[in-house]
C-alpha cells in the first residue's frame, strides 16, 4: 500500500510539473501570439511619415500593395500621410503629445528619430515592440540598427529600424578631373578629414592662380551637411563619446579641449580662409551654383545632387564620383548610422498587432530593398546589404534606379563589413544638445566670415584680420562659450 501510495504521489507530482511546463511554454508562445481580426471589419491604422518625392511614391505604392494582399486576407487597412519634411513630423507629434489646442490625436505608427521617440515613451505612449516581434525575428535585423531603439537598457524596444542612411562624400567629378590633373590630387587624399582640408587649400589657390589680376578670389572645394554627426562621429573616431548617456537619462559631457580644437582646426579655420562654405540650405545646393566642388552629406542627399552646375555665365553638365565619407586622421572607421524608425503608439491590442503586421511585410528583404532603391536609404535586414541583393530586386522588379543612389549604395554595400555604425544613446535633453552642435560653430563661421568679408571690402589686409580669427585666443574664447552653451541644453551642471 506504502508503495502504491508514493507512486501516485510520484505520478501527481509529474503531472504537476508537466502541467507547469505546458503552461510556461504556452505563455512563451503567446508572447507573440496573433491577435484575431476580421477580414469583413478591417482595423484602420494611419502612418505619419516625412517621405516625399520619390521615397513617398514608393512607400505609397508599397502601402497599397500590402492592402491589398496582406491587409486584405488579415483584416488591416492602412493609410499612410506625409508631413513632407522630418521637423514638420517632429513638430506634429510633440504638439499632440503636449495636447495642444488644435494638435490631431497620434496615429497607430509615426517615423521617428530616437530623440523624438524617446520622448514619447517617457510619456508612456509607446508600446514595447518585444510584445509583438520574437527574438528570432529582431535578430534577423542589423544589430546596431535595433540596438538604437532599446532607450532603457531594460530589453524593451519601442523603435523598429525600416530604413538607414550613412554619410558619403560626393564629387563634382567633372571639375575635379582637370583640377586633379593640374596638381596630382587623388581621391584617396580625400580619406582623411584632414587629407580634404590639404585638397581644399590647394584647390583654392589653383583657382585663385586662375585670375592673376584679382587677388584672393579661389574657391571653395568642401562643404557638409550635418555639423552634428561631425561633432559626435568625428569624435568617436578619434576615441570619445561627445555624449555618454547614462542609464538614469543624464548625460556626461566629453569636451577634451585638444580633440575639439581638431574639429575646430579642420573646419572653422578653413572655412575662414575659404577653402570651405556653405550658401545654400543644402551642400548640394552650392554644388549646383559652382560654389563647391564636394561635400559630405546623406547617401538620401544623392537624389539631389544635381546634374549640371548653373551659374550666371551659363550651365554645363557634370559627371559624379562617390566615395567614402573621409574620417579624423588616425581615427577609426566609424560612420555615422542615421534615419528614422517607426514606433507604435499604445492603444488596444488589435490596432498594435495590426501595426506590427504591416512593419514585418514592409521590413521583409524585397519589400524592403525596393523602398530602398527609391529612397537612398539602405535596407535593414542583415542578408539584404549586399549589391548582389539590391541587383536582384532590381533585375526581378525592372527598376529603373538612380545612377547616384545605385553608386552611394554601392559605395556603402562593398564595404558594409568592415564598416562600425554609430549612433548615440538618446538622454533627457538630447534634441538641444544636438542642435548646439548643429549651430554653435557653423553659424560662428558664417557670421565671422561675413565680418571678414567686409572688412577686408573696406581696405583690411587680408591675413591680419584673418590671424585675429583663427588664432589660439580666439579659439579659446569659443571653446568656452561653447562648452557652457552645450552643457545648458544638455542640463548639465
């Protein structure tokens, strides 16, 4: 009897235990588990976005591919509305997470960089895109494209990677040839931060050597788009993070005074003596008035180099070369990872399951790589950033692609592996503190050269009043006006 009672107890206890199991590996299962819809009463979700021109035809076309395939055997409808440029969207989504007067309620999905996104989920408005994408799923997506959308350190993911850019340098090819010839410039002497600075100063005097009987009037080679990413990328190459955010939100501050005056040295003083510039609102713009001859700018910027130079003599057609966006001499080959993801807003389940369905269908490898081969952005899946893929989709979809961003991609894809991305970590006042790098010293730079200018249209000698700007104590007074200005937008004491 002794033994016939202990093995039921030892059958109960097995049960027990299988029953447990069972249960855990069903919780585990239904982590991701579909959530029912019905076909016959779809679920509506609208998508905010910033895509324009091309990019917008093509997620357009994308959109209602997927409705009527996907969306309509599920149940989902989706419409998708642009607000034509990143800060229109920016400012759509913090005016309806303030509630203000007027603001429209947020929609299922809204494109958004990190700092905007992280906001958001500070108000709680965001849902965890782990409750809806298994870790077998996010694992198939680049690394470092994924990792930007952990904000907490606490595995919750509130920011899926759609499309990613990097910076490319972009030529004039068909002014640069001449001008190589002339002096035995390479490409490869545009490697180096410091390399563009040399080739810039040497194309300024062969121009100014052009026009004998006007003294000092070279131009421009170089200009960039984004002072930001040269600030935090031209930095990490060089072994520091500008912004180490902290896991409490805060941010530490690495301001090492010599590796800001080599960021000064290689942009502010020839920029001064007009090896450097900028007019236009974009880089691209200055190429096509003649006024540069190269610039650093999105692989998404190709679209808008142009093909002729137009200037007040007339215009004349142009040729491009794109190479690899030139780092800090010495430093690392680290490039700046870029581009908006989409989070989706809480609400009820069967609108955030429905969203995460359409963002798998339009992250899948094909779906991907066409929006790619008419946005410029590269796609987010680990086995599609090769060129064989994107020449795939292109021989099997008959796209008729981009020259200049087949070449930026080609450019970016041949050496994907050897190439690390960097973004960094969102913190509590990361939007200011970015824009302090974006303004601070390139708007000193435009002011000072306008002084310059017209000091020297007044009779000033040309080098000492240039010595007075480029000079240590001049570098000096900005590098603490700087260092106080950044520290208030980024709220450290």
């Amino acid at each position: 009897m002794q033994k016939k009672h202990i093995n039921k107890i030892i059958c109960a206890v097995a049960m027990t235990v299988t029953m447990v199991f069972s249960m855990t590996g069903c919780e585990a299962k239904n982590k991701n588990a579909k959530v029912k819809l019905d076909p016959n009463n779809p679920v509506s979700i609208t998508i905010w976005h910033y895509y324009n021109g091309t990019q917008q035809a093509s997620f357009d076309a994308l959109v209602e591919e997927f409705n009527a395939t996907v969306g309509k055997e599920q149940g989902i409808f989706v419409k998708g509305s642009s607000y034509g440029s990143v800060s229109d969207l920016e400012k759509a989504i913090h005016s309806s997470l303030e509630g203000e007067v007027g603001a429209s309620e947020l929609p299922s999905i809204f494109s958004s960089y990190a700092d905007t996104a992280y906001t958001a989920q500070k108000q709680g408005k965001l849902i965890d895109l782990t409750k809806y994408f298994t870790k077998e799923e996010l694992d198939t997506y680049v690394d470092t494209y994924v990792q930007e959308g952990y904000f907490n350190q606490d595995g919750a993911l509130y920011l899926l990677p759609v499309a990613k850019s990097t910076e490319v340098m972009i030529i004039n090819k068909t002014d640069w040839e001449p001008f190589a010839k002339e002096t035995g410039c390479t490409l490869e002497d545009l490697s180096t931060i410091e390399g563009v600075v040399e080739v810039s100063k040497k194309y300024y005097e062969w121009t100014d050597a052009k026009t004998p009987g006007i003294a000092n009037d070279g131009k421009a080679f170089y200009g960039r788009d984004s002072m930001s990413n040269y600030f935090v990328i031209g930095m990490r190459q060089m072994g520091k993070e500008i912004f180490d955010a902290q896991k409490d939100g805060s941010v530490v501050l690495n301001l090492d005074k010599e590796l800001i005056r080599r960021l000064w040295d290689n942009y502010y003083v020839p920029y001064m003596n007009g090896y450097f510039a900028s007019y236009g609102k974009f880089r691209s713009d200055d190429v096509k008035t003649g006024d540069i001859l190269a610039y650093t700018g999105s692989t998404s910027s190709s679209f808008y180099f142009p093909d002729n130079v137009e200037t007040e003599s007339g215009a004349y057609p142009i040729d491009f070369q794109v190479i690899t966006a030139p780092i800090m001499e010495g430093g690392e080959k680290i490039m700046v990872q870029q581009g908006a993801g989409m989070a989706i807003v809480k609400s009820d389940s069967q609108h955030e399951y429905a969203s995460s369905v359409f963002l798998k269908w339009f992250t899948e490898k094909e779906h991907n790589l066409r929006f790619v081969c008419d946005s410029a952005y590269m796609p987010v899946l680990k086995d599609a950033n090769t060129i064989e893929s994107i020449d795939k989709v292109i021989s099997d979809n008959n796209i008729q692609m981009n020259k200049k961003v087949y070449g930026c991609l080609e450019c970016v894809m041949n050496q994907f592996d050897s190439i690390k991305f960097y973004a960094s970590r969102n913190f509590e006042n990361g939007y200011p503190a970015r824009k302090v790098l974006d303004y601070n010293l390139s708007d000193k730079a435009d002011a000072d050269k306008a002084e310059l200018n017209d000091a020297i249209a007044n009779g000033a000698n040309r080098e000492e009043e240039l010595s007075k700007y480029i000079s240590d104590e001049s570098f000096e007074a900005w590098y603490e006006e700087f260092t106080e200005v950044l520290k208030q937008a980024a709220g450290v004491n």
